[in-house]
C-alpha cells in the first residue's frame, strides 16, 4: 500500500450538515410511569453529523478539508460553525439562512446500546437565495485548489437539483473530481457526477432493481452508472465489501470486526475513496483502503472516524503481520501506542541489547508479555551498545537483533533507540507496565516515574550472552 500519512489532498464537502448529541448512560430498571427504561445520563458530547462526519473522516486522515452548506442563525449553528474551525476547517462556503435550523440528533446510549433518537430540524428545500449564494461560494472555491468534491445528502434540502447540478457542472469544466453519497431514489441530479456510492438498499431503490444475487447487482450498477453519465458506480455491500461498475463490474471483499454501531460507514467510505484518489490512488485500492477504513468505524459506537493507524492496524489483523512490520521507528511508535491505549489495552514495556539471543531472553520477555495486552520492546542500537559494553559488543548488528526480536510470539512491536537509556523512548509509551531485570531490586529503574508500575522479572540461572561470549572463546582456545 502507498504511504498516505504524509499526504494532504484539499477537498471540498458539500452537504446537510448536523449536530450528533449523544447522552451517554447505563439502565437498570423500567420507569413506574410508563413501560420504558429510565437512563441514568453520566456523560453528554457533541460531534459533527451528516456531512460533517465525512468532515471528520477527512480530517483524521489529514486532509485539507473546506465545507460547504446552509445552515440557520441559531445556537446550533454558532456551536457547528466553532466545532468546525477547531478541526482548522475552512467555512467560506457557509451560507446562514434565519428561516431555517441548524439539525441537531439526540441520541440517547444506553449499556452500548441506542434507546431512543430526537431530532430537531428543517428538511424543506433551501431556497434560490441560498442556492444562488452558496454557488457563488463554491465556484470560488473551486478556483483555489480544490482537488475533490465530496457530496453528502443527508435529505435535509440543501442538496437541490440545481445547486447540484450546479457545482456538478462547474467542477468538470475545471477537470475536478466529484464524488456522491447519494439519498432518496430520484438520482438524476447528481448526473454527470464522477461516482456514487449508494449502499445495496439505496441501489435497489433508485433503479427498481431488487439486488439479491451477482446478477441483479451487475444490472443495477450498470444501470446506475449508464443513465447518470458517470465515470464509475460504486456500491456498498456491507460485510461483503463494494462492487466497482467501470468498463466491468468488480467487487472488492472486506472483513469486518465485530459490529457495535453501523452509524456513518457511508461517510467513512466516501471519505476515504475521495482522499486516496485525490492522493494519487488507484480506485480499486481506494476502495480496498475504504472498506478498510469502514470496518474499523463499526466497530465503535456513534459517528466516528478511522485514522491511517488503525486502517493499517486492521490490515495487519486481516494479513497476519510480518515480523519485519512490527520492527517500527519512534515516530510511528508514538501513533501505535495512541491507537492501542484507545482500544484500552494493557501496554507493558521493557528495553535491553539482547545481543545472541537465548533462552533467558526468551523466558523473560514471556514473563513480560504475560503482564499485560501488548509488549514493545526497546532495543538498544549498535552505537548505543558500544557505548555500555565496549567495541567488541555487539556480536550481532540491531537490525539482526530487532528482526529476531520481533519473531517472537511474545513480543508485538520492536523500537530502537539510540540513547544510553530509554527514558526518551518511554516517555513516548507511557506505558502501564514497566519491566526489568531482578537484578535492578533496589536500584532505580529509568523511567519508573513514566509508568503505571514497575515488575521486576529473575533471569534464567546461567543463561547470559556474556556466558555464551566467553564459552565461545574457551572452546576456541
């Protein structure tokens, strides 16, 4: 896979764009006034929705992102508008219309389960003030190096057939991409679109064609992408991952984690499939990536977003990682362990030379492991080596090392540094767990003030790499 991290594609989104209010709670018994669960409410947060989820998927990828919508000149609007600019998005492109409200959902979460939504909104179509004010927004937009167009229809009448037709218009004239997440089953005005990315129900709907086997699927999206003028079709099979519909109809299979919330995936997707291509990806790679990308966010519960840690942590889990991918840089390593302290796992960390690696190494490391969920271990670099142990040392040069290291069942990830000490290395993990030798009992461990705890673990009796070195050269003598 192409290294997208560093990447930075500038899009512009354009659609209904909400507010998900979640109220965060447990349930333990059934109101006396009517026959419902009374939610004990611990917690409240806010986040983007509709449109603004793909704001936020886009963001967690690292893209540019400018936005584009009408919204009403109400407090919610002031609170999208500040939860905007906090993700450093651009609001040019944001028309406020004093007849209309900003939507707000209210989801109330209870024991990981949602009880009941509320929404508050306006879903008439804007009106041609609006329109004629927001196309004149984007086409200028589209003049400042604008790479892609994300449309988001959420259905609250923003997206009107002018309007998108409009920037559908203008952004081909300007060679630009655009990308639709479709909604409802008239889909002629997003004609001459680049793609569109309608789930198996949404696909069904909009061309009359009940989706139920490969058959059906071919007919439908050929359909789609004939009579709207597209480049490509694209269709959302859930678990079975998407089907492509260019000059053949191609489908790309995924596998997802265990499903808690299915809230956003269409945002995710279409998120994800505008910032590869718009990096450069090919699209069958973009849609492998975002199936990827949507199979992390079912996982979570509520709106959410996959950053390229976990894209790539999600890969690894379906591939089997190699053991050269789990020998990582201290840049990255600060990424992993911010992803696995999300996923609330027990981080144990331990550093050494293990230099002609034996049986004690091996004991150790297992005794290690066995205090928590993941062990990274810090491998002291040839210079470093050198530095605590003399020139001879070591026998075995750190990439050697770090590749023998990481094979181990025990052993997740690997990090050389190249300090005398792995204060600065420890200082990144944090970790739960802090391990070393048995004979640092009553010495001062270096980064012991950095750690949940320190466990101290007794080294197998007459295994040393100092004792195999000098065996060595007895026998040689």
């Amino acid at each position: 896979m192409k290294n997208y991290v560093d990447c930075r594609p500038k899009l512009l989104v354009l659609g209904d764009l909400m507010i998900d209010h979640y109220l965060w709670g447990k349930t333990e018994r059934i109101s006396p006034e009517a026959p419902v669960p009374v939610v004990d409410v611990q917690r409240e947060s806010e986040v983007l929705g509709g449109a603004g989820n793909v704001v936020n998927n886009l963001v967690a990828l690292g893209a540019e992102v400018e936005v584009a919508s009408v919204i009403g000149e109400d407090r919610d609007g002031e609170r999208l508008i500040g939860m905007l600019k906090d993700l450093g998005v651009g609001c040019d492109a944001l028309v406020h219309d004093p007849q209309r409200s900003t939507t707000r959902k209210s989801r109330v979460i209870a024991s990981h389960q949602q009880v009941l939504r509320f929404d508050s909104e306006t879903r008439m179509p804007i009106d041609a003030g609006s329109e004629a004010q927001l196309l004149e927004r984007i086409e200028s937009l589209l003049d400042r190096g604008i790479e892609t167009v994300l449309i988001s229809d959420y259905g609250k009448g923003v997206l009107t057939e002018t309007l998108t037709q409009g920037v559908i218009a203008r952004a081909r004239k300007r060679g630009i991409r655009v990308m639709v997440d479709p909604k409802g089953t008239d889909y002629s005005k997003y004609r001459g679109a680049t793609a569109i990315t309608p789930n198996r129900k949404e696909a069904s709907e909009a061309t009359g064609i009940e989706i139920r086997d490969e058959a059906t699927l071919r007919e439908a999206g050929f359909r789609l992408k004939e009579e709207l003028g597209l480049e490509r079709a694209i269709v959302t099979l859930s678990e079975e991952g998407m089907a492509i519909f260019g000059d053949t109809m191609r489908i790309i299979p995924t596998k997802a984690r265990e499903v808690y919330d299915v809230t956003g995936a269409g945002d995710t997707v279409i998120a994800t499939l505008g910032f590869v291509r718009a990096c450069g990806g090919d699209i069958d790679e973009a849609a492998r990536i975002a199936n990827a990308a949507a199979a992390v966010v079912v996982g979570k519960l509520g709106s959410a977003t996959a950053d390229w840690e976990e894209i790539a942590a999600f890969e690894e889990e379906l591939q089997g990682a190699g053991t050269a991918d789990r020998i990582v840089p201290p840049e990255r390593l600060g990424r992993i362990v911010e992803r696995l302290k999300k996923e609330g796992k027990k981080i144990v960390f331990t550093n050494g030379c293990f230099d002609i690696l034996h049986l004690g190494h091996v004991r150790y490391l297992e005794e290690a492991k066995s205090f928590g969920d993941v062990l990274i271990v810090g491998l002291n670099s040839d210079a470093s080596v050198r530095r605590l142990k003399g020139e001879s040392r070591p026998v075995n040069p750190e990439m050697d090392r770090a590749y023998l290291l990481a094979a181990l069942e025990a052993v997740d990830y690997v990090c050389i540094f190249g300090e005398d000490t792995p204060y600065t290395l420890i200082e990144k993990v944090r970790p739960d767990v802090l391990v070393k030798g048995g004979d640092y009992r009553g010495k001062e461990v270096v980064g012991s003030d950095l750690a949940g705890e320190v466990k101290l673990v007794d080294f197998v009796e007459g295994r040393s790499t100092s004792g195999i070195i000098e065996k060595i050269h007895t026998k040689g003598k």
